[in-house]
C-alpha cells in the first residue's frame, strides 16, 4: 500500500478540488440547481485552479514515483536483453544449411 500513497493522495484531494465547490455551488446557490452542468463547469474551473496552486507537492510525489517504476522496470528489460545478447554473441550460433 506504501507504493501506492502518493497515488491515493494526490486522487483524493482532486476529488475534493472539484466535490467541495460544487457541493457549495449546489447547496448554497439555488439557482446551479437548475443549471447542475453550470454548476460542474465552474467546479472543474476551480478546482483545476485549486490544484495548480496548491497541489503542486502531491503531484511532483505521484509523478517521481510513475518515474521511478518506470526506470526500475527499464533496467529489469535492459538485463534481460544485454544477457540475450551476450548469450547470442558468446557461442551460440546458428547453423544455416
């Protein structure tokens, strides 16, 4: 689960970047109560701006951790191939007939 906070945390505050404008926009003015898909345009508004200003932290977490595995499984791959490799230009040759 440890892998997977930075993930999880960084999902949840950008649900609640767009759930809590839009909870207020819909409990407090009546009038996106009507217009509910004016009332979800403005929410993805703000909270895209709420993330661009104050999530900055969690996301740098979530992308240094898709780096990360992404690096570790690039050098599982690049062994595999090196030992491939040298498999074929270490002795094993083919015969053509």
């Amino acid at each position: 689960m440890k892998n997977r906070a930075p993930f999880l945390i960084y999902t949840v505050l950008r649900l609640l970047a767009f759930l809590v404008p839009l909870a207020i926009m819909w409990f407090f003015f009546p009038i996106f109560r009507e217009y509910w898909w004016l009332a979800a345009i403005f929410a993805a508004l703000i909270g895209v701006s709420i993330s661009m200003l104050f999530l900055r932290a969690p996301l740098t977490d979530a992308s240094a951790r898709i780096v990360a595995r992404r690096d570790s499984r690039g050098s599982a791959e690049q062994a595999d191939a090196d030992a491939e490799d040298a498999a074929i230009d270490g002795g094993i040759t083919r015969r053509e007939d």
